[in-house]
C-alpha cells in the first residue's frame, strides 16, 4: 500500500520528462516565431504574409529544400560543436573561430596538396580541419584547467584573433594572385565534396553531419567515455568521487567540440566557396548555440532543429530578395527561441495564463458564494 | 492559545499533510514528533507562512488568522529557528538580531539603542556573547543563541525550533534546554520539532507524534509514556534497539594511516593523524563537525594528497587518485550524497555502477554492456529493498533512504576490503537507518573493516567497536565502548579535559 503511493509520482515524472523537453522545444519555437511576427508587423509588413513567402520559399519547390538543407549544414556542425560540449557543462562560444580556422585549413590543404585522388584529398582535408579546430578547442581547454580561465571568455576572445589571424593569411601570404577580394585560391577539384543535387552546393558534407551527430550520440551513450561525460556534465563532485578523471573528460570534449566546428567550417570551403573568403560565416557558430538549445544538447535532434533553422535562413533568403525584410531577421527568432528554452518556465507560464485566470474568478466567485451562504445563516 | 485546525496539504502527488490537528497552549514546550518526512517541518513552515496549506485554518487567541508570508507570522509574535540557521555570516551579531526590524532615529537605525537593547537580552538570558563579534566566527552552537537572540529581540510569543539539538553537543544541548526553560517561566510557548526521544523526555510538556502527514497521538504527557512506546507510534512497528553483540574477533591490521597531517589554505586540517582499522572492526570517529573529518575522508579516498604522512592496505603503501583507491577495494560512502556519491539526473542503474564502471561487468572494449549493467542493477535493487519504479528511474526521483541505499549497495556489490563510511544515515528515515546500519555491521562481521565518520554520536557509540575523537584535527581520545560516557566524550569534543570531577559522572550513568 505504501509502497504502491510513494511509486505514482515517480511513474508521472518518468513519463513527463521526455515529453516536457518536446513540448518545450515546440512551444519556444512557437512563440519565438509569434514573437517575430509582432516584429515583422511592427515594421509595417503582414506577418502572415511573410511566413508565408518564407515558408513557400524554403519548402515549396526542389530548389527551395535543396537550398534550406544546404544552410541546415554548417548549423547542423556548429550545433553538434555547442551541444557536445555542453553535456560536459563546457560553454564553448569558440565555434565560429574554429569554423573559421577549420575553413582555413580546408583552403590550404586543398590547394597546396596536389595529386591526390577525391577520396583521399577530400579525407585529408576533413581532417586537417577537423584536427586544426579541435586544436582551438584544446587550447581554450588547456587554459581552463591549466589556470582556470573561464572558456566563456577565453572561447569568445579566441574567436577575435583566430577570424583576424585567418583575414591577415587571407589577404597577405595566402591570398589568391587574381582576385580583388580577400580570399585565397581555389582549392583543387579533387578537393571538393561531391554534390547532391545538381546545380546546387548541397554537398555530401549534409550527410557527414548527420554521421557525425549519430557517432556522438553513440559516442555519448554506448560507451564508457560517454558515461564518464555523462557523469562529469551533471556533478563534477560525483565524477571526481567516482575516480573520473574530470580534466581528461574536459579535454576530451571540447577537442572533439573543435573538431566538430572546424568541419563545419572545411563544408562551406570544400562545398559552398572553393575557397577561403573572408568573413564567409554568416554567423554559423553563434548560431549554433541556439539549434543546440532548440535541441535540448541532443546529438540527434541537433540534425531536426538544424534542418529547422536552415529552412528559416532559406526562407528569409528568398524574402529579402522580394521585400526589404533582412535576412538578418532570423536571428531575431534565434535569438528568442534560445531565451525561451533558457527560461523553459516562461513559456509554460504564458500558456498556462488563460487557465489561471479563470482559476482566480472561479476562487473569486465561490468566496462570494460562500460569504453569501454565511451571512444567510 | 494557538490551532490548528484540520490542516492538509498536497505536494504534487504525496500527501504531506492529512487532516492535521494541532493545539499549543500558553507557557508550555511542545515536543513534535515524527520521523524524518512524517510532515513536522511542513506542518510547521504552515504557521510561518512559508508554505500555504490546502485546506484547514490557524486560530490565535481564538481568532482565525491568515497567514501569506512569514512577516505575517512575525507581526503575530511567530518566530522559527531553522534547521539550517538563517544567517549573514558576514554580519555581526548586533546586525544579524536587528536586521529588518532596526530601532530608528530619523531614517537612521539608532545603533546605540539596539545595542543596549541586545546586550539587556544578553545577560538577561546569560548567552554569553559578544554583541559585535561576526557570525561566522562563531560555533555553531553560538549561531543557535544568535537565532534565539533573534526572536527574543522581536518578542516572539511563539518559538519554533526544527530540530535544534541536531548540531549540538551534548553539554551545548543542556544549556539551550536551561534557555528554553526559562524562555517557558516568561510565559513563551515553544514548539520544539524533533525526533529523538530522550530529549522529547528530558524538555517537553506534551508530545503529539505525527507519522506519514497523519496525526498518531495528540497532547500526551511525558509522564504516560515511555520510549518505546513512544518509538512504536513514531515508526509504526516495533524498533528492535540494535547493539551489535556478536562480535568476531578483531584481525589483523588492514587499513592504517601513519603521520598524515593535511593544510588548507595554510590553516592545518589535520594534524599528525595516526590510527589503524583491523579487519572485523567498526571504527568510529567522533567530533563536531568541522574539525577535520572533511579532509581525512577526502585523504582516506584519494580526492586529497596529504601533505606529510602515507596510507597503508594491508601493510601496503596506497596511493594516487580517487580511482586508485577504489580499484584497491577502498569504497568510500560520501560525506555528501547528493553531490558526491549519486548523479541525481542519472537513472538508478547509472549510478549503481559510478566508480566501478570500468569493470568487466560493466563495459567491454570501452561499451557499455547495457544488459550486464540492469541484470546486475535488478539484483541489487531486490538484495537491497531499493524501492524504485524501475532501474531506468532517476535517482531524484527516490527518497533520501533509497538513494542512500544506492551507494551502499555500489559499495558491497564490489567487494570493498575496507568501507570509509562518512554520515551513512543522515537524513534517511528509521527503516533505511536500521537496515544500513545491519549492512555495515553484517560487513564487519564478515571479517572486513569500517571506518565511521558520523555527526551522531549516538550512531557512532552504537555501531563502533572503538572510537576516537578528533578535536582541531588532533586525535584527542581514543575510546573503547563503555569506558567513556556520552558526556564525556561530548566533553572531549569541545576540546575540553577530562577530569575526576567527570570520571564520576561517568560512574552515576
């Protein structure tokens, strides 16, 4: 009997856990957009009208999928880069400069290395990239457990003088002999990724992203490394009780978060420019903090909520050239979608307005009643 | 002079409080009595007005009151000292007594006045405290006069103490009891929330016991009752008062610690500590809090270096990191559950492999073997009453009894050599206390060794077979049972001397 009464809340919690996370993730995107549409309306168009045209824009036609998925895939990389090390409670803001430094070495690597099949130049050249932004990552690792520098700030600041460093090879020692602009040389064909689409830059760096974010879901929950990331990422206390060794972990994680981020930034080099170009990163990294927010530092959800953002940038790509909405206008929604999975009760509460109120006038009505029937008596 | 009456509240799906009666009369201590989540505290945080009940209302003098917040329950003279003290460390004692209640001058507080105010409350109650000395100077003991002081100053007519001898030695308990009683000659009613017995009997007027939200006996007198009539209501069954008799012969020495001495931040921990554990022994380490239990767990678990002084196993050197010294068989119960030994967010069959998941059982080529892992996690949950849904249920999920039997089955389930135990019961319920308590005493009976930190020092005297006492990180005593009483050994933890003068009292108890 008592055992029977102390088992029901649990039950509830169990079932409720996963679906409150759904539910949150929804609900933020939800009024993220609602939110933009007063924006949009504010500024004189009629949001109706615009969500349309992005939606027909990103959704309706071959073309409209093939470029909305084409934009889901740096996001989907930067994502995978926040989340990863977020489960370790690591708050890598450096992805956009391991993107940049991830490009970097893509552009080199595929340029100066000549002679190779597609199959391996296009293997070396990932990993080049991937090793040069774990490297990044590293570094901000090493100075946190080395002098215990915060990676907020050591991973933002890094950000400032890894994307000037990348200009300053860009427009001097590497920059193209041809080209007005500041970016280096096209990398060689056998550099490239291979497309999927015709006459698109929807490469096969999209189905890479998906690879990776299953690796690190089976990374992160098959294996013994996973379970001590696990641990490190809920108690440091209980890991380090526990005999794990928190700083191995912590390297670990955010080698592998640079990693990530600088294949991201090899995709848009090998896929998109054939090239370095400066300030080619239409804010990928900052970015993908929010689809990994949306995605609740999920692996396999960061690849649904990438997807969702890059139909978003899509649309706002093929509005601006109709309206003079910017495209920039998808950071609002960004922006607010990672305040409401940040304050996940803020969304709940909202919804639960309407009930409450009508909670407070039923209290307030029987009061009445009830002061009605004492004085009757 | 104060009811409640028919109070019920409901947290989400358990049922704190049901249909709660209760009646405090003018001038009298009220013991309220129950198990640690019988609802006392809740009951209680009502009539402060920290928690609004669902149902039922409060009478003062007669008149129903409402009570919305705690400042309501002040400006009706309702005051409560918390089991974890409401402080500013930072803050002198005047500061802390006088805070939100400030004798003004203009829109100045009159500091002058306040202070003669706090030293007349001083020496009229002999609390023996320097008005301006900082709280976080002060023992803990000192920090519950500060609280009373506190209460004094608003002139409570009501005084709530939660568990107030739960931190105090036993000479401090005596003077907060002489306190309290004279605290009751000046017309103050006290409700004093507690669950051990033996006070229940030395301080209170009445007792009304409380178990699972429900009131079980209402205004008993002391005087028609006895303790294990008492301890029957509380629990609900019978409690078989454990000594553990049967004891195997002591062994060989198996875990010894030789000259470590330990400093933080340059103050020193632990001072040139030296003791063995043999094999079929319970050792107990007795002392207030802070006085270097932190860091000698720490040191005996591997989370800390010593700075001088080595551990040996079994006449072997151990030493390395925290995983070092549980791949030797050194398992380790944590001071602090919730931070150290579990992972709240993970599932029961997570945490039952934390520290052990590099194991054969557990992984195989840096997998997981899932299947291995909830088999095992079954098992245990069955040999060790787990009450849980499932082994997939987070560990938050659970009571503090439960969880706690958590780690002691991570524990036994990897045949540990020695069990660094650091307050195994604290804050776990009678049943899961009476059945950890078996669990370390059945491994000592297996010919293995315990070390046993605790707070409690009735704990302590019933389950070690040896006790010392540290003091300022000092060996200060080392005790067989019943060669020195508990007052004699509360007097060794203050730092104080044992006399002839005590030795007879000894021989009176």
């Amino acid at each position: 009997m008592i055992q029977e009464h102390a088992m029901k809340p649990r039950n509830l919690l169990k079932a409720n856990s996963s679906l409150i996370t759904i539910r949150t993730s929804l609900l933020s995107l939800l009024f993220a957009i609602v939110i933009g549409g007063a924006i949009i309306a504010a500024a004189g168009y009629s949001p109706l009208e615009t969500y349309a045209a992005m939606f027909k824009g990103s959704l309706s036609s071959r073309k409209g999928i093939v470029l909305s998925l084409t934009q889901a895939t740096p996001l989907i990389f930067t994502g995978l880069s926040f989340a990863i090390a977020y489960r370790v409670k690591l708050v890598n803001l450096g992805a956009e400069g391991q993107l940049y430094l991830g490009a970097m070495a893509a552009a080199v690597v595929g340029y100066y290395v000549q002679g190779l099949n597609q199959f391996s130049h296009v293997s070396i050249t990932l990993l080049a990239s991937a090793t040069v932004g774990g490297l990044a990552g590293l570094f901000i690792g090493y100075l946190r457990i080395r002098f215990g520098a915060q990676e907020v700030i050591t991973s933002i600041m890094l950000n400032e003088i890894i994307i000037l460093f990348t200009s300053f090879l860009a427009a001097g020692p590497l920059k193209g002999q041809n080209s007005v602009t500041v970016q280096t040389e096209r990398i060689a064909s056998t550099a490239m990724l291979p497309v999927l689409a015709k006459q698109s830059q929807l490469t096969i760096a999209f189905i890479l992203a998906i690879v990776i974010a299953l690796l690190l879901a089976v990374l992160l929950n098959k294996t013994v490394v996973g379970y001590e990331m696990r641990v490190t990422g809920f108690s440091r206390r209980a890991a380090e009780t526990g005999g794990i060794k928190v700083w191995k972990i912590y390297l670990l994680t955010i080698f592998i978060s640079g990693a990530v981020a600088g294949l991201g930034g090899a995709s848009q080099v090998m896929g998109v420019n054939r090239r370095f170009v400066e300030g080619f990163s239409a804010s990928y990294g900052f970015s993908g903090i929010s689809v990994a927010a949306l995605a609740v530092y999920n692996p396999i959800a960061v690849v649904f909520s990438g997807i969702i953002f890059g139909i978003l940038r899509a649309g706002a790509m093929t509005v601006s050239r109709t309206t003079s909405i910017p495209v920039e206008f998808v950071s609002v929604i960004q922006s607010l979608v990672v305040v409401f999975m940040a304050a996940p009760k803020l969304g709940l509460d909202v919804i639960a307005l309407p009930k409450k109120l009508y909670g407070w006038i039923q209290q307030i009505r029987t009061r009445q009643t009830m002061r009605g029937g004492q004085a009757h008596e | 002079m104060l009811s409640m009456q028919n109070i019920t509240k409901r947290f989400t799906s358990t049922l704190a409080l049901d249909g709660v009666d209760f009646q405090l009369r003018q001038g009298e201590i009220h013991a309220l009595l129950g198990e640690n989540g019988a609802g006392k505290t809740t009951l209680m945080k009502i009539l402060y007005g920290m928690i609004k009940p669902d149902t039922g209302q409060i009478l003062l003098d007669g008149q129903p009151v409402n009570m919305r917040h705690s400042t309501d329950a002040l400006s009706k003279g309702i005051c409560m000292v918390h089991q974890h003290f409401m402080l500013i460390p930072a803050f002198t004692i005047l500061e802390n007594v006088i805070t939100n209640d400030e004798p003004r001058k203009g829109i100045f507080t009159d500091v002058a006045a306040a202070r003669e105010q706090v030293k007349a409350l001083i020496a009229r109650f002999d609390f023996a405290l320097d008005p301006d000395a900082r709280v976080e100077d002060l023992s803990v003991g000192e920090q519950q006069r500060v609280e009373i002081l506190k209460a004094l100053y608003r002139k409570a007519k009501i005084l709530i103490l939660d568990e107030p001898t739960a931190v105090l030695t036993p000479h401090e308990v005596n003077n907060l009891f002489s306190v309290l009683r004279l605290l009751k000659a000046q017309g103050t009613s006290i409700i004093i929330i507690t669950h051990k017995l033996k006070e229940t009997f030395a301080i209170a007027d009445r007792i009304t016991v409380l178990r699972d939200g429900r009131i079980i006996q209402q205004d008993l007198l002391p005087s028609d009752t006895d303790v294990s009539r008492l301890s029957c209501m509380m629990v609900g069954r019978q409690i078989q008062k454990q000594r553990p008799a049967k004891q195997k012969e002591t062994g060989a020495t198996c875990l010894e610690v030789k000259h470590v001495s330990v400093s933080e931040h340059s103050i020193a921990k632990l001072k040139d500590i030296s003791f063995a554990v043999h094999k079929g022994e319970i050792l107990g380490v007795a002392g207030i809090e802070g006085n270097g239990q932190s860091q000698l767990l720490e040191v005996l678990t591997g989370l800390r270096k010593p700075d001088i002084g080595e551990i040996f196993l079994n006449g072997s050197v151990v030493q390395g990191d925290a995983a070092t010294f549980l791949k030797n068989r050194i398992s380790h119960i944590p001071e602090d559950r919730l931070s150290m030994g579990l992972v709240k967010e993970m599932s029961v069959e997570d945490n039952l492999i934390l520290g052990y998941h590099h194991e054969e059982t557990v992984c195989k080529h840096g997998f997981m073997r899932k299947r291995s892992i909830a088999e095992r996690a079954q098992e245990s949950i069955k040999s060790f009453q787990i009450k849980t849904h499932d082994s997939h249920s987070l560990v938050r999920t659970l009571s503090g009894g439960n969880q706690q039997k958590i780690v002691i089955a991570r524990s036994l389930n990897h045949d540990p050599e020695v069990m660094i135990a650091a307050h195994p019961t604290r804050g776990v319920d009678i049943g899961a206390m009476e059945y950890i308590h078996s669990k370390i005493i059945e491994m000592r009976d297996s010919g293995k060794a315990v070390l046993l930190v605790s707070a409690d020092l009735d704990e302590v005297r019933t389950l070690s077979d040896r006790i010392i006492v540290l003091y300022e990180g000092r060996i200060v005593l080392s005790s067989l049972p019943g060669e020195h009483s508990e007052m004699q050994l509360g007097i060794m933890m203050t730092g104080g001397v044992l006399t002839d003068d005590t030795g007879a009292c000894h021989e009176t108890t």
